[in-house]
C-alpha cells in the first residue's frame, strides 16, 4: 500500500504550499507596486493641479493688466479730447479778447 509520502496529495502539497507562497509574494509585490502607481498618479496630479492654477493665476493677471491697460487708454484718450477742447476755447476767448481789443477804444 502507498504511504501517505507517496500519495498524489502528499507529493502535491509542498508543490501547492510553494504556488501559494509564489503568489502571496506575488501579489504583495503588486500591492506595493499598485500604492507607489497611486503615489505617483496623486503626485503627477497634484503637479498637474499646480500648473493649472498657476497657468490660471497668470491668465487672470494678464486679463487686470488689459484692462488696467484699457483704462490707461480710455484716461489718455479723454485727456487728449480735453486738451482739443481746451485748446479751442482758449483760441475762442483769445480771438474773442482780439476782437474786443480793436473796438474797445484806448484812453
């Protein structure tokens, strides 16, 4: 009769019980490769994260400074228009201080 060493089961167990220690270190292998995929993934996204609010800081300090701009432009367009306004009435109470010059009669 076989012994229990001889049985299909007996030669089969360290052959199954070395499979399983393969795989428990297999799969903690990947368990430990899964988390440093996920520390990565969160790292590359929190970068990612960085570069768009940054790239959106940027973008909202180029829109203030166009504006800022614009306004500048608006201020120096109402300046100017002042100024011909100005200039017109100065040349208009001149003349008219011309004018009134030759009638007035000098004592």
């Amino acid at each position: 009769s076989l012994s229990p060493r001889g049985s299909p089961t007996g030669l089969l167990s360290p052959i199954i019980a070395g499979l399983h220690k393969q795989l428990e270190e297999e799969g903690k292998r990947r368990c430990i490769y899964l988390d440093e995929q996920q520390e990565r993934t969160s790292m590359m996204s929190r970068w990612f994260g960085n570069v768009v609010s940054d790239s959106h800081s940027v973008v909202a300090k180029a829109v203030v400074l166009q504006l800022q701009c614009q306004t500048k432009e608006d201020q120096l367009k109402q300046a100017l228009q002042d100024r011909q306004q100005i200039q017109k009435e100065y040349t208009t109470l001149a003349e008219v201080f011309s004018t009134m010059s030759r009638t007035v009669p000098h004592k």
